[in-house]
C-alpha cells in the first residue's frame, strides 16, 4: 500500500509540473453526489442475499490539463458505503465511512462528453452495524476491531464519465470495485465480501 501511495504522489507531482511548464490551468473544485453501494461475497459466504444501500460522497477535486483532450484529475472524496440484509429475525444494515482517494484520468471524447478511470485506494474510518427487528433495533459503531482484523486500506479501480456542461459545472457517473477483500479471515460477523459502488454527482469548479 505504502507503494500504491507513493505512486499516488509522484503521479499528482508529474501532472503538476506538467501542468506549469505547458502553462495548461490547475482547477480546483468540489463534488457531491449519492452512492449507490452493495458487496459482492466471496464464495463461502452465498447463504445470505444482500440489497443495495443509499449512501453519499463529498469532497474536493483537481483538474490538471496535460493535452489538449487529457486531464489529471486526482479526488479526495469522503464516502459512505454498505449493504442491507432482510432475513426472517429482520433487517441488518451496515454502512461503513471511507476517504476515498481516486487517481484518474480524464479523456475529453467530444463536447462536454469525458471518460474517467483509474486506480483507487480507500481508507476505512469507522463501520455502523443496524439490526432493526418487531421487538426494536440495536445499533453498533466500530473504529477499530483488532479481531475482525477489517483493512484499514483498500485498492480498487474506478471507471465512469463526466459531462461538461460549461467550464464550472458538470455531473458524473461511475462505477467503483474494490480489488481486495474487507478482511483477511470472514467470520460470522463479518464475512468476506468486495464493496462495489454506483455514483451519480455534481461537480464545480472554481
């Protein structure tokens, strides 16, 4: 991970001094939209169906110039992510709370159309756990659980669009997989399972 970071950088440092010596313009800006969140489950852990959870994004981006139809554009987004399970007993909902870090490019197709994608690497801040039956609901908050040994850091990748409607403002959709598991042993409480994530948001630029 330490790696995957430190490529992260160089890669931010490159687009950087690019960008100034080809004087191409630096945009700052911010995002926010919804997510649209589920798992996918590793193969011991099919006893159970999940559904998809509403969760949201916000945050900040850049916009680095490279070429004419080619930009950098690095993110730093907070995200809420998860799933739902209805059973018999009730309904469990867990919603985890990450700092996503994409690091993407942007191809400029024609109009306002681009096509993003990218590497990812996300860091867990905290895991809610819900489970609402007809006799009440218990609530659980989890920073750090040693005995689940959750990642605290997960790589993935990201692949979407954005549309341009003018040089400030724009929407975007993607899709986003993490490439690693959640933890390193599933247990009853915490099976192994990928975070998988559809995002529809505004962006601006500033």
């Amino acid at each position: 991970m330490k790696k995957i970071l430190i490529l992260a950088i160089g890669l931010f440092v490159t687009g950087v001094a690019n960008a100034q010596s080809t004087d191409n313009a630096i945009r700052i800006g911010a995002k926010a939209g919804v997510n649209i969140s589920n798992i996918i489950k590793d193969n011991g852990n099919n006893n159970f169906k999940t559904d998809y959870l509403v969760g949201y994004h916000a945050g900040i981006t850049l916009d680095i110039k490279l070429l004419e139809n080619l930009a950098f554009t690095p993110e730093a987004l907070y995200s809420t992510k998860g799933y739902k399970s209805t059973s018999t007993f009730g309904e469990y909902t867990q919603t985890t709370h990450f700092i996503d870090i994409p690091i993407l490019a942007s191809i400029r197709l024609g109009g306002g159309l681009n096509v993003v994608a990218g590497p990812q690497v996300s860091f867990l801040l905290s895991t809610n756990n819900k489970f609402e039956t007809g006799f009440g609901t218990a609530e659980q908050k989890i920073v750090e659980d040693s005995s689940d040994r959750f990642k605290k850091s997960l790589f993935g990748g990201v692949i979407g669009f954005r549309y341009d409607f003018s040089n400030k403002v724009g929407i975007n959709g993607r899709y986003a997989l993490d490439f690693q598991k959640n933890n390193e042993n599933g247990t009853s409480q915490t099976p192994e399972f990928k975070n998988q994530v559809f995002q529809v948001g505004l962006g601006l630029k500033f």
